[in-house]
C-alpha cells in the first residue's frame, strides 16, 4: 500500500515528520473506531454465546441463546416483518424514485421547487412521520373519519389496527420518508447521462420508451446499486419509524429485529438473547454490504492498473 | 489509547458536573453525607414528592442527590443503573421493585439495612408480604414507598345513568352494563390495544376470577398445571369479552388518554391502577364521586398490590448513613402521607392516618386490610411485581398475541402461557 521513497540525509526530522504526521494524526480515530466500534461488535458477538441475563456475564453457554431465540415466535414474527417491510420498502422507493425522477427529467417548469418537496419528508425525523402517519392511519382520527365524513360510510381504512395489515402501514409512512431521497439520487444519475448517446439512439427511431429501457434505466445501474444499498440498510435498522407509527403493535405483530433485540436486551434483562438478535442483524447487513465492498475494492484494484 | 482515555475522563467529568448541578438545587447544610437516588420519577407530581423527600433529608443534614432519569416507564433508568454498576459508579439507592430486588442482591450488591428496620420495627409496621418482598437471604436491602391497586375499574357514573345500567356487584351485571353502554352508543370500556393496559386489564380479570391462591400459583409460582388449567382458560375467555366492548380505534393510545374518555363521558369504564387518580384530577372531577371506583366485580375480591421501592447499594458512591437516612424518612409518617397523597397510592407503613385522602384511597385501605386477614393480597405480574422481566415479557407476549388474534382459543393461550413462561424463567437463571 505505502509506496516508501528512500530518505535522504537532509532534514530527517521534517521528512519523517511528513511521512508520518498523517498517520499519527489519523490514530486517535482509528483507535476509537478500533474499540468503539470493532471491540464492541466483538463484545456483542461473545456476549451472544454466554449466560448473560440481567448483567453481562462471561459464562460461556454456546449456542443455547441462538437455539431459543429460533424456537421464540416474536422473532420469527419480526423476521418475516422485517422480509415484508425490507422487499415492499426497497421495490417501492425504487420504482416511484424512478417514476418521479424521470417525470421531474422532462425539462419541467418549477422543477427546483417540486424536487424540494419530495425531497422535504426526508428532513423529517423518523419518530415524526411516524406520528403523523399515527395519526393519519387511525381509522377514528385520520383518513377513514375523513372519508365517512364525506359520506362514504362504508369506507374502510383500519391496517394501523389490524394485526395481519399494520406492517403495511409502517411500509407507507416509510416509502412516503424515502422515495423523495431516492428520487434526488436518479435525478443526478439522469443528469450524468451523456445526451449525445440518446440522441444517436432517437435519430437511429428509437421510441422514447424503448430509449428509457434499454438506455436510460440501463445506465443508472450504478444509483440502482448504491441506493440499494442504502435501502437495505435503513430497513434493517428501522426501529424509531415502527415505535413512533405502531409501538410495534397491535400486540407483537410490528416487530422488527431491532425492536427485538432493544427489549430483550434492555427491558428484559436477556442480554445474551438480545445480542444473538444484535449479531444476526449484523450478519444481514454485512450480507446486504457485501456487494458493495466487493465492488468497491474491485473498482480501485482496477483504478491502480491504469 | 490516551485520546479514549481522555474521552473517558471527559465524560465522567460531564457526568461528575451533571451529578453537582443537579445537586446544587438541593439544600446546602450540615454535611452528615450524600446519597445519590437513580429513579424515574420526572412527571409532576413524582418529581415533586421526590424533592419533598430531599428537603426533608436536608433538615436533617443529609444531601439527597436526585438522578431522575425519565422515559421508558423505568426501562431508561434501568440502563442507566447497569451502566453504572458497569463503571463502578454505583448509586446509593435505585428505584427497583420486585423480584428484581432479589436479582441485584443475588449479583452480590445489595447493601444491608437490617439497623434502620429494626429502629423502625419494619416487621410490624409493613404489611408482610411487602416486608418479604424488601428482604434477601432474610435481610432487608430496600425499602418500599408506597402500595397501588390494581384491579380498580373507573366508572363514570352519568354515563351509566345515560345508558340505564346500573352499577354492577357481579361479573354478569358487569356485561350487563357494558351491554346497555355500548347500546347508547357510549364505549363501554376505554383500553384496546396497548399491551401494557391490556395486561393491567387481565392482572384484574384474573384475580377476579380465579382467586387469589390461583393468581399466585400462575403468576408467582408458574405452576405449569395452573397457567394452562380452568380457571387461567376462564380469565381468558372472559378477557376476551372485556375485549368486545372496548374501542377497537384505540390501539396506540396511551392509558391517560383512556382515562380522559371515561371523565368526559365518551367512555363509560376504565380498568386501571389508581394512578388514574391523578388523571381523573387533573380532567377536573373528583375520584370517589362523579367517577366512581371499584374492584373489577367477579367470584373473588383481593388487592393486587404495586409497591414502589429502592434498593440500597453497597460499595456505592453514596454514604452509608445519608443511605440510612433516605430509608428512615422515605418511610417516616409524615412522607408517607404527603407522597403518597400526592401519587394516589396508599401509604405502605401500616397505622398512618388517612385524613384527607380520597374516598377511592380510604376505600383501598379497607379492601386492603380486609386483602391482608383474607390472605387475598397478591403482587401485580404486570406490573413487575410477581415476576423478572424475562417472564414478565413472556406472559406480555401471549396475552398480546391472544387480544390481537381473535381466532385464537382461550385454552391455546393458556397452554402457550404455560409453555413460554417456563422457558423464559429457565433462560434467566442459566
């Protein structure tokens, strides 16, 4: 990596200085990021395989945290939960970040104005959206009130009260927070794309909708990647949205692993179970980084050859 | 390596200047020693009550460090406890109750204070289930504040009138009335929703149904016969119709919100701890009058109790006689009068006068002396009277699933309760 160029005699204190002053000031970081980070994912993993209850504790029990965190049905109800609420919030934030983009790419009047506010819910705090799609989604205070007092009174809207629909609803408020930022990031691939090329694809009588598929949406491959990747890491980690918008009920049917491994480690006193959520949670982020780091290394390998 | 340590020192220098700041609002005196109490009482009246007792700790020469931590109904605080524990900043006393109490002690850190309970005859003058629950390895190491009820139900009583039912003496006269209050368009009964309001509905239920040696058996002693047997299969089924006449909107909603319905009259009865009291206060009518209180009615009657109380720490950062001190007044009559009017419970220390309590507050000393000859006074499971967190949450979890899951029978719930809670209870003493 560190390319050492042979030192001559003159002034051997300011060169060294300048070889090594960087990395001396990059230390500090580094170590926190050492302990604070890598030590207590560390410390997370062990704890995960020991008694741990109430106080962390160094008695090792193996897998037995894991084994009973499979046989408990709140986890695997938080498992499908976060499957549902991770495909539907991703496919959906992609396809109207997409949609809105291309519409906004049209050479629009008051196009900074309109991408302002689908950009806007994504200044809101999590725990805000939540409480107002609380709100909004409560069949006796929000949009079914609303609809039966225009006289449809046999509206009904009640996914925010029904066990088998809420995690839907976290799905809306979350899709209604993001798919503005995703729309922000392909309207910038949208601009990176060279017009000369559909142009030549127009001339050639291509349709616009045939230029859009097989030229357009094909080269916004790298935005489609990294907000993926953003995507499948904010749903991992969604807890604020689905405390503030469902207190993860009705009873248990909105919990998400976070929301899991909060309170069993925490209200609980099941530490050890409570870091076996944490360390799985972690396994699926790595899974979902993995391409990314993958590409990423690739790419500077490629950038040295040349 | 230095830069974290001088992070360390940084932050215990914030806490250490925390600690003073909030101590300076204390009283300076005679300095006899300091204790420092970790509690989660921020709300108004709580807060209140906690300065009453630093002012008197501070008459006495005693500074009283309140390190209120709010949010989480105590969970917030709990984490800060174990942090502290973690770091070896132990405080003198914590707000910890139930059988948590037995787990710090058995952590090994529980202080004795045995000399302050044989100067103020504890033995006598708390009740003596309580005076158990506040002992370790036959040690007091905590000390109680106050005594709730839970199996309270509230009742608006012109909303009765409004839909004709009468005051109900029995389970069937109680559906009876919420039949007739649903029928006049009133919610029979506000709750629906929330686990933790759902399982304070149940801790009633349950005793009402089932007695006061059964409740014990299920939530105390997790007989697994018991948990899925009759009478756990009956307290279910008839959870489930208290379920039928609540407002299936209010999922979400908090118990104060609750409470706010029934005063206004847009709900007819509530089933709640007395600190519904403060509420029905605050909304401008008086407990015992326009909103009547009762037990929830059923076979049996009892008082399910939720004792607040702190444990002593020993090697904390606290003096040992400041800790004395704090245990001494928090249960001397004059605190116990003005702190527990103030919070809506009853006084723990047993021959304290009721003057000028409420009528609900005489009334819950009455049913609670009659609870103690009966033998038919039991602690609240669901408010981590009965059980650790662990099993608490197990239990938490079926009766959500089982409220939630309208297909589900009563006597599937009881067997997954029986189930799950042996499990939980095995997992926290591996």
């Amino acid at each position: 990596m560190a390319d050492s160029s042979p030192s001559s005699g003159a002034m051997p204190i300011r060169r060294w200085l300048d070889r090594w002053l960087p990395k001396l000031a990059l230390v500090p970081s580094g170590v926190a990021l050492l302990v604070f980070v890598y030590g207590f994912i560390g410390w997370t993993i062990w704890l995960s395989l020991t008694t741990s209850s109430l106080l962390p504790n160094n008695t090792f029990a193996g897998l037995r945290q894991y084994e009973v965190l499979f046989k408990l049905d709140i986890w695997w109800v938080s498992v499908i939960n976060l499957a549902i609420f991770g495909v539907l919030y991703v496919a959906l934030c992609l396809a109207i970040g997409l949609f809105l983009a291309i519409l906004l790419d049209q050479k629009i009047r008051a196009e900074g104005w309109l991408r302002t506010i689908y950009l806007y819910p994504l200044a809101l705090s999590l725990v805000v959206t939540g409480v107002v799609w609380k709100w909004l989604l409560n069949p006796s205070l929000g949009l079914e009130q609303f609809v039966h007092a225009l006289g449809w009174t046999g509206f009904s809207f009640d996914w925010l009260i029904n066990p088998d629909m809420a995690i839907y609803a976290v799905v809306i408020a979350a899709v209604w927070q993001a798919s503005g930022f995703v729309t922000a990031l392909f309207l910038a691939g949208l601009r990176g794309i060279d017009s000369s090329i559909i142009k030549a694809a127009q001339i050639d009588g291509a349709s616009l909708p045939r230029v859009y598929l097989s030229i357009i949406i094909p080269s916004l491959r790298p935005v489609f990647f990294s907000a993926i990747i953003l995507l499948v890491s904010l749903a991992i980690k969604s807890f604020d949205l689905v405390i503030a918008l469902t207190g993860g009920g009705p009873g248990y049917s909105t919990w998400v692993p976070a929301i899991f491994m909060y309170d069993f480690g925490f209200n609980r006193g099941q530490i050890g179970l409570g870091a076996a959520a944490a360390t799985l949670m972690m396994a699926a982020v790595a899974l979902a980084m993995l391409p990314m780091l993958i590409a990423e290394l690739k790419g500077r390998r490629d950038g040295h050859k040349n | 390596m230095t830069q974290t340590r001088w992070a360390v020192r940084g932050l215990q220098l914030g806490a250490a200047v925390a600690a003073l700041s909030i101590g300076a609002a204390a009283h300076a005196a005679p300095d006899k020693g300091t204790v420092s109490v970790l509690n989660w009482w921020t709300s108004g009246s709580e807060a209140k009550s906690m300065n009453v007792l630093q002012d008197m700790l501070a008459s006495d020469g005693y500074k009283m460090i309140n390190n209120a931590v709010s949010g989480g109904g105590g969970s917030n605080a709990r984490t800060v406890l174990k942090s502290r524990i973690q770091s070896n900043n132990i405080p003198g006393a914590a707000q910890i109750k139930g059988p948590e109490i037995q787990q710090w002690c058995k952590a090994g850190l529980a202080m004795n204070i045995d000399k302050v309970a044989a100067d103020q005859n504890w033995a006598r003058i708390l009740p003596g289930p309580v005076a158990e629950g506040m002992q370790c390895d036959g040690h007091f190491v905590a000390v109680p504040f106050n005594l709730h009820r839970i199996n309270w139900v509230w009742i608006n009583k012109s909303a009765m009138e409004k839909a004709g039912a009468a005051m109900p003496s029995d389970w069937n006269s109680f559906v009876t009335a919420l039949k007739k209050l649903k029928a006049a368009g009133i919610t029979p009964i506000a709750g629906g929703g929330d686990t933790w309001q759902v399982a304070t509905e149940f801790d009633a239920v349950a005793l009402a149904t089932g007695g006061a040696d059964f409740y014990r058996k299920a939530f105390v002693d997790l007989d697994e016969a018991v948990l899925s047997g009759p009478k756990m299969v009956k307290s279910l089924e008839r959870l489930r119709t208290l379920q039928r006449y609540e407002d299936p909107n209010g999922q979400g909603l908090s118990w104060n919100h609750d409470t706010g319905l029934v005063v206004k009259g847009e709900a007819g009865m509530q089933i709640m701890g007395d600190w519904a009291k403060g509420e029905i206060t605050n909304a401008g009518a008086t407990p015992g009058d326009e909103i009547a209180c009762m037990a929830l009615p059923g076979e049996h009657t009892g008082f399910v109790y939720n004792a607040d109380s702190f444990e002593m720490f020993k090697n904390s950062n606290s003096d040992e006689a400041a800790q004395y001190a704090f245990a001494r007044t928090a249960l001397s009559p004059a605190f116990q009068r003005k702190f527990n009017m103030a919070k809506g419970s009853i006084p723990v220390r047993q021959g304290v006068s009721l003057e000028g309590f409420d009528a609900c507050a005489q009334k819950a000393q009455t049913a609670f002396e009659a609870a103690v000859d009966n033998d038919a006074l039991v602690p609240s499971y669901s408010q981590d009277m009965a059980e650790n967190g662990a099993v608490k949450g197990a239990l938490f979890d079926v009766i959500a699933k089982f409220y939630n899951d309208k297909d589900m029978s009563a006597k599937d719930a009881a067997a997954q309760m029986a189930s799950q809670a042996q499990q939980a209870q095995m997992m926290s003493q591996l």
